[in-house]
C-alpha cells in the first residue's frame, strides 16, 4: 500500500522541483542548472548545450564560464562594421591542451567556450582513445573572413564574417603523428578518428561541416555557432 502511493506520486516529483528551484529554495548542482555559469571541468550534461547557447544573447554568461572554470581569456575590443561584418564579444582563441597554429585567432566567446568543451570532451578523448597520445596542435584555415556563405554572391553571411566559425585542416599528436584532411579521410584508424572528431563536434557547435557535406568542406571540419543547426 505504502509503496503503490509512493510509486503514484514520483510523477509529482519534478513538479516539486521546478517549484522549489523557481522559488530559489533548491537549485540542483551547478552543471545541471540552467542559471549557473557553464563550468567547462564539469562533464556535460543535457543543460550543456543550453548554457553554451544562452551566451549567444547573454555575452556575460561567456565570460563568466572563462571565470567560472578558472581560465583566463583575452577579449578583444568590439569593432563595428559597415560590410555587414562586425567583431562583437570576441576574445583571442587558445586552445588548452593543444595549441592552434595559426595562434590567436579572434572568435567570438562563444565559439572559445564550445572550442574549450570540444577539446576537453571529443577531441582529446578521441585521440587517446585512437592513438593513445594527445593531441599537441590544431592546424586551421581561419575564423574571419568578411564574405557570404559559401557559394553564394548574395544573401546571407556566414558564420566567418563575425568570427563565429573556424575552419580545422588537421592535428599533430604529441608523438609526431599527423592527420590531415583530406589525406586522411578514408578507411583506417585515422579516417576513423576523423569521424568521431566530427561527430564529437556536433555535440558543442550548432553546424558542423566536413567532407561528407560537399566538395567546398573536402579539406576541413568548419565548426560554428550561428542559428543554423547541421552536422554532417
Ligand atoms: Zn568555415
């Protein structure tokens, strides 16, 4: 008897929950809270992906995640643009554990903040899990270009044109081993972890385009944070 009324009422659990948390009686652990600063050392969670895009309407949640995690970054100052290209909320990208050749890129913070989850979290697992070394440096094409999408002489801009995209060719393990798009990908270790890198990136960029995508993506991952969702 006691058990069935305990089994009836679970339902009412979360209910009572949501009204603790919106009466701020109860608020759960940090990285399952919405409000929370993202924290990039705690493992994500199904809140993650929130947290990273609220700071695309939020900018002082993205820095606060920097903080929150111990981290420094450098932001930059805004610069408006009348090409349709401002820099907005941008810091100097670094990467944590493998460096970014060219270094420094700009990015807008929370394209840095994805970059940070997507090393911790896809790349380095990745790697190791392949290789059993890490990854030492990320050879990419660039974050800003004023242009449009690709292919298209009007219409919308791309990601590129306010640095909220970069472009990756290719990674050095620390123990010397290259892997390069397109050359590696293919069959084999390395076309393998070539797939979970892109398919680790869909869990922390809104679109992520490869190979598989079209011609124009053959020889990079282009990884963004604009409003359109794509991982292919
Ligand atoms: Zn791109």
């Amino acid at each position: 008897m006691l058990l069935r009324a305990l089994l009836s009422s679970l339902p009412l659990v979360p209910l009572a929950l949501a009204a603790l948390y919106v009466t701020a009686l109860w608020r759960p652990p940090p990285a399952w809270d919405p409000l929370a600063p993202l924290d990039f050392r705690d493992t994500p969670t199904l809140v993650t992906h929130w947290k990273l895009s609220r700071m695309a309407w939020q900018p002082e949640t993205c820095l606060a995640a920097f903080a929150a995690s111990g981290l420094k970054v450098t932001p930059l100052p805004d610069r408006p643009s009348e090409a349709g290209c401002p820099l907005e909320n941008t810091v100097r990208l670094a990467g944590e554990g493998a460096s970014l050749a060219p270094a420094g890129p700009v990015a807008t913070c929370p394209l840095a903040a994805a970059w940070e989850m997507f090393e911790r979290y896809a790349l380095q697992p990745a790697a190791e899990r392949h290789f059993g070394s890490r990854v030492a440096r990320v050879q990419h094409l660039g974050t800003f270009a004023c242009r449009n999408v690709y292919g298209r002489t009007e219409g919308r801009r791309s990601e590129h044109a306010t640095a909220n995209a970069i472009d990756v060719a290719g990674f050095t393990l620390a123990n010397g081993r290259e892997l390069r798009l397109p050359r590696d990908w293919g069959e084999g270790e390395a076309g393998a972890f070539l797939r979970e890198v892109r398919d680790g990136a869909c869990r922390f960029f809104r679109a992520v385009l490869g190979p598989d995508h079209n011609a124009a993506h053959r020889d990079h991952f282009h990884l963004d944070r604009g409003p359109w969702p794509r991982c292919s």
